[in-house]
C-alpha cells in the first residue's frame, strides 16, 4: 500500500478512535484506604499519613479531609470521664446509630480491670425481657462485633455469653442475676487506646 493509501486509512480512522475514547468507562476512584479511629489536631504524622500524603502531610490538613468523607460523632449520651479513646468511639458510635439507647454506663469499680480502666462500656437495653429488647441488643452486639477491627475491640458480653475478638463464643457460668449475667446490657470492652488529650476527634 502507498504512503497516500496509509494516510487515507488514518483518517479515515481517526472519529472511530475517538469515539472508541470517549466512550470508554471511567474506572471509579481509588477507595481512600486509610480510615485512622480517631483523628488529633496536633501531633506527629503517622507513617501511614506519611505514605499516602508524603511527609510533609500536616495533620490539619489530613483531619479536614477525612472530615470531608466521616461524620465526626457527638458526644452522645453518657459519661465519657476516664473512658480511653477507643471506647469513647464505640461509646459514640453506639449511641448515634441507636436512638432507642437512653443510658450507657462507663468506669465504674469492678474487680475486673474494663471498667476502672476506662476500657469497657454497659449499653443498657431497655425492657431487656422483651422480645423488641432481645432484638435490640443482638443487633448492638452485632454491630459491634461486626466492627472489631475499627474499634479495637478486645470482647462483647451479651446474654451470658462472652464473644472474644478472635475465637469462638462460649457460655459464661451462671453468676445469679441478670445484671451479673449480662441480660441488662452488652458489655463493650476495647484496648483502649490511652486517654484522650482533649484534642481527639472522633468520627463514624
């Protein structure tokens, strides 16, 4: 073929191609990727930050983006005195996703080191002996352990039986009431995290 018939060929070509283009699917968006539990408006830059954002990522900056893409959480209901950080979070979360909760308990004495610690929560369920007061605390629970990774979770309690982050669920013993054994509420308890500076934002 001539120089001539190539060149006719190509142009021939040419809309096709750039139909071909236009038309072409856009690949959706990389997912963010890094989700930090809680974001500080001072503080040093993780490695992960630094990754993604290069080093010299401030964390002003990197907490107005992940606001951009998480609902920051209220306060919600419940004391947050001497609670650590990640159990404020699940603290927060729980209470934002679910409106029916009135009473959440935090650190309190306990022989067990959760509560005196700030590492555990008690979601109170209301009308617990109710079939809507069952449903309401598997879902609580569920949505926990569904989540034990974001919230760093360490275990759940529900109706007597102890459900560990990683293992499988057993039965506790029979401690007498249903307090003791768990019907009243789901107990959250978490590794903690530290206790919060005052500067922590918390987000969904």
């Amino acid at each position: 073929m001539t120089f001539r018939g190539r060149l006719v060929m190509l142009i021939a070509a040419a809309p096709i191609l750039a139909v071909a283009v236009l038309t072409a699917p856009v690949a959706p968006p990389q997912p963010l990727g890094w989700e930090p539990q809680i974001v500080t408006a001072s503080g040093p830059v993780t490695p992960a930050t630094s990754a993604r954002y290069g080093p010299s990522a401030a964390p002003s900056a990197v907490s107005s983006l992940v606001r951009s893409v998480r609902r920051a959480l209220p306060h919600g209901i419940g004391s947050e005195r001497g609670l650590q950080v990640q159990t404020i979070r699940v603290k927060r979360a729980i209470s934002a996703r679910f409106p029916q909760i009135r009473e959440i308990g935090g650190v309190r004495p306990d022989a067990m080191k959760w509560h005196p610690q700030g590492l555990a929560i008690d979601v109170i369920i209301p009308d617990y002996d109710t079939t809507a007061g069952r449903a309401l605390g598997d879902r609580i629970a569920r949505f926990a352990l569904n989540n034990v990774k974001r919230f760093g979770l360490e275990h759940v309690i529900w109706q007597r039986i102890y459900h560990p982050a990683k293992g499988k669920p057993r039965l506790m013993r029979d401690l007498g009431d249903d307090d003791a054994n768990h019907y009243t509420h789901v107990h959250i308890a978490t590794y903690g995290g530290g206790l919060p500076t005052g500067r922590e934002h918390y987000f969904d």
